[in-house]
C-alpha cells in the first residue's frame, strides 16, 4: 500500500468527510441500501397515487412501485440484461483491455518520462484542467482515457497520482458544460429546449450556438478554480506518495533515462499511432465515408465517429503498446499480450462487483418515474417563488444542482423540466438560451460528488489502483472543494451575465420579448 508520510490529520472538515464516508459500508452495499430504500419509497409513493404530467407529451408520470408483480418479475428475468447494459462497464473494460497492453510493456511509462522529463512539476495541473474542460466533447472516451492517465502523468514526475485523478474528474465531470468550443452536448441539450420553446413561440428553431459565449465563460473561470483547488487544497491533504511495488509504474522512476531500446520502441510507437489515427481519418473521410451520417443534418454527421473514439483508443493503446513492447522485449509472443490484458481485467474486477449494484439501481430508479416526478414538482417550486431574473436563474442552478444529484442524465433531467422552466422563463423575459445556459452550470457541478453518478465507481476503482485502502469518503472528501468552488462560480457567472445583459451566444441574447400572441402559464 502507498504511504503519505507527511499527510497532515488536523480534524478539518474535509478529514470528517472522508472518515464519515469510509466509515459507510463499501459501495457495493451502499447500492444495496440504496435499492432496499427506493423500494420502500416507490410502495409509499404508488401507494399514495404520486404523478406528474410531463408538460410535452402531456403523459403522466405515475410513481410505479418496486415491488409490483411486474417490477418484480422484470427485476429477476433482466438481471443479466441490467449489467451488461450499464454503459460505463462496457466502455472502460473496452479500454482497458488496450490500456493494460500500453501500461505493463512500459509504454505509458517511457513516453511519460520523454515527453515530461523536463516539464516543471507545477504545470501539471494547468495541463490535467486544460485537457480535461477540452476533452468533454469526446463524452465517454474523456472519462475511461484522460482520467486513469491523469494519475499515471502525475505519477510520472513525483506528485501524487489521485491529485491527478481528481483534477482530471472535476475538470471532465464538473466542467462538464464547460468549453472552448461548441459541442455534442450543445446540440442534445439546446435540441431538449426547442420544443419546450414552442409553447410559446412556434416559430423559435434552436442555434446550436447558443451557448457559446456562456460556456466558455464557464471554462475561463472553471479552469483557474480547479488549478487552484488541485494544488492548494487536495494535493496539500493527501500528502507525498510513496509508491510501492504494486503500483502501475513503481519500476520506473521519473527523472530515469531513456534506454536505447526504450527510444527505438517510442519511435515503433509513434508508427503505429499514426497508423491507427490514419485509419480512423480514412474511416472518416475516405471513399465510403463509414464513420459518418450522410442522412443526419449537419451537427449529427460525425457522431459515429464521435462514438467510434472508444474503439479508436482500445487499438491505439493495444498497438503502440505492443510495437513498443515488441521492440524493448517486454512482449516476445502473442502470450504476452493476452497475459497482459487479462491483468489488466484484474484490476477492474472489483468494478464489475460495484457496477452490477450500481446498474441496478440506475434502472430501478428509472422504473419507479420517481426521477421525473421530483424535476417537475422541482421546477413548480422555482416558479412559483416569484424573484427577479438574476436570483431566479442563481434558483435554477441549485436546482437542476440539487437534481443531479438523484438523477444523472443531463437530457433526462432536461426534458422533465424544460417545458416548465422555458416558457415560465421567457414570460419573464429570460431567452431560452439563457435558462438552457443556466441548467447546465447546477448539471455539471454537482456530478463529482454523488456516488450516483455513473462514472463516480469507476474512478473510485482508478484511485484504488494506486492506493487499495482508499476509500468513497476519500474520493467524496477530495471532489468536495471542487464542487463546492465551481458552484460559487458558476451561480457568480450566471447573476453577473444576466445583470450585464452580454449574449449567450452568436445571435443569442439573454432578453426574450414575449410574442404578443403567447399563451399565458
């Protein structure tokens, strides 16, 4: 196990977080409870008539009850449907089995020590951030690549690897929203708001856009905060990291020296990931055009190759590990590089245990339609409180905050209470990219520290890599201050962007004038 010699223990507040939540159950009982718990709730939900009229459709959310013959029966006949359909399993074991072969032929670890051995230590975390608000657009690849990495880089010039594992999960799922530059998510979530504007405005058509001016706000302030949490709150209460030999790359030290053989296996390397990346761009580009939707409208066409980025890293790693490994002599048969993956899948066992937990209770929660229920009575609340457009968007925040932490789905969540919101908002003169622009700052924020959230097990899973005995209270303990921080941010943007009246985005300001013709709420 990893020592931190020098960690402080001062009984602050962070420190009765983490002993709180090590204190907990392991997670994978946590999701038992958790289940056991949402089984009462929906009994007494159903059993008190609990609905909710979805403002689109005009459907009716009804409270269903776990423990109905059908849920029960549908429980039972799907439990292997439940696990290998938890999305976030699939993926990282997908990109595992490459990783591992890119990790234990030494591959990371050498190109690390070329490509930072010169590189100040304090520059980490500015690069981690900056890559990770960058690499939100990538979805799923961003958490099962940058995150994982960003430990193994911190690692690699002598500081302590889950630092950089929490910079890299605040930057990716706390900045979620948080660009340079327009997105899928841009065009999924304004997509949500179009027909929720058409309740008052038939003729409104979503720009894709709309947000632009807004989330790079969110990223420029965004990107000092997570800088500074990093270096002056998190790294400072883990303390120095002693590797061991468990640790992924404990034989290789960081100011070490290339070999010979270490040279000519990055340049094998490089090789073969202009060979994959070449592919992927013929794929893409080429005669056939494979990897994209000719049918889709403009801002659709690429996402199969947006989608295809979790194939596209599981051979990137797999072959410029191999080709280095193929050169240095860590890989002489093809044995190597199954024993290699299959240790790699080692690791990720106690994820898979966490993940079948996890995905039931994901599901179940979406069975019982509790999820809507609570957005929509939520967005009720906002409305009725009647406060000026700056503290109403600051109440949006908390909100759509507040509801990411029992529902993970950034879409989700939006379609439930988009229909409210929207058309509430621009009778008060907020247009919708404003308030779309809103909700997403409390979606993002709060993804760091709900154990609910999909991906939160797998980076627990990362951080145990390096230390077996941490726990979810440290995770939570550590990801705190960054929620907290981007919150205090976020809702600071939000008020001086409203009361400054500057556009969301190309042609998107933040007023709305009522058509004269608009229904009244």
């Amino acid at each position: 196990m990893s020592e931190a010699a020098d960690k402080p223990r001062k009984g602050g507040f962070l420190d009765g977080v983490e002993r709180f939540g090590n204190a907990l159950p392991d997670p994978v009982f946590i999701f038992v409870w958790l289940i056991l718990i949402l089984m009462g709730i929906s009994a007494f939900a159903a059993g008190m008539g609990m609905s909710a009229v979805n403002p689109i459709t005009g459907e009716t959310l009804q409270a269903s009850s776990l423990l109905s013959r059908d849920n029960v029966q549908r429980l039972l006949t799907s439990m292997p449907q439940t696990l290998t359909g938890f999305a976030p399993l699939g993926l990282t074991l997908v990109i595992m089995l490459g990783a591992g072969v890119a990790e234990r032929s030494g591959f990371f670890s050498a190109g690390l020590r070329a490509g930072l051995r010169n590189a100040p230590k304090k520059a980490m975390t500015p690069i981690v951030m900056l890559l990770a608000l960058v690499a939100t657009h990538s979805s799923d690849a961003a958490y099962v690549v940058l995150i994982p990495l960003a430990g193994v880089i911190y690692a690699s010039v002598g500081r302590h690897p889950i630092a950089g594992i929490c910079a890299a999960f605040a930057g990716v799922s706390g900045g979620f929203s948080a660009n340079f530059m327009p997105g899928p998510i841009d065009a999924l979530i304004l997509g949500v708001t179009e027909p929720a504007v058409h309740v008052l405005d038939p003729s409104w058509m979503a720009n894709l856009a709309g947000n632009w001016f807004f989330i790079m706000g969110m990223a420029i302030v965004f990107f000092p905060l997570g800088w500074f949490v990093t270096d002056r709150i998190i790294e400072p209460r883990l303390g120095t990291y002693v590797p061991t030999s468990a640790t992924p790359i404990s034989s290789q030290k960081a100011d070490s020296q290339l070999s010979a053989n270490e040279r000519k296996g990055l340049w094998w390397s490089l090789f073969a990931f202009l060979a994959v990346t070449a592919l992927w761009g013929f794929l893409t580009f080429g005669p056939g055009q494979y990897l994209q939707n000719l049918e889709a409208p403009p801002e659709f066409r690429f996402d199969p190759m947006i989608q295809s980025l979790i194939a596209y890293f599981f051979f990137l790693f797999l072959f410029t590990g191999v080709a280095f490994g193929a050169a240095v002599g860590t890989i002489k048969s093809h044995r190597d590089v199954v024993h290699m993956s299959t240790e790699a899948m080692k690791d990720m066992s106690g994820y898979i245990v966490l993940a079948f937990t996890a995905a039931h209770f994901v599901v179940l929660l979406t069975w019982t339609n509790m999820g809507g229920i609570m957005a929509i009575e939520g967005a009720r609340a906002i409305e009725a409180a009647g406060l000026p457009a700056p503290l109403l968007l600051a109440a949006v925040v908390l909100l759509s905050a507040a509801l990411n932490l029992v529902i993970g789905s950034a879409s989700a969540k939006w379609a439930a209470i988009a229909p409210i919101l929207v058309p509430m908002l621009m009778l008060l003169g907020v247009s919708p990219e404003m308030s779309t622009a809103a909700y997403r700052v409390g979606d993002s924020v709060t993804n760091i520290i709900t154990p609910l959230m999909v991906y939160f097990p797998m980076v627990l899973a990362f951080c145990r890599r390096w230390d077996p005995e941490f726990g979810m209270g440290g995770l939570l303990a550590n990801m705190l201050p960054y929620s907290f921080f981007f919150l205090i941010g976020g809702l600071a943007l939000t008020i001086f962007w409203v009361a400054l009246g500057l556009p969301v985005g190309p042609g998107a300001p933040v007023g709305f004038e009522v058509p004269a013709n608009a229904p009244q709420m």
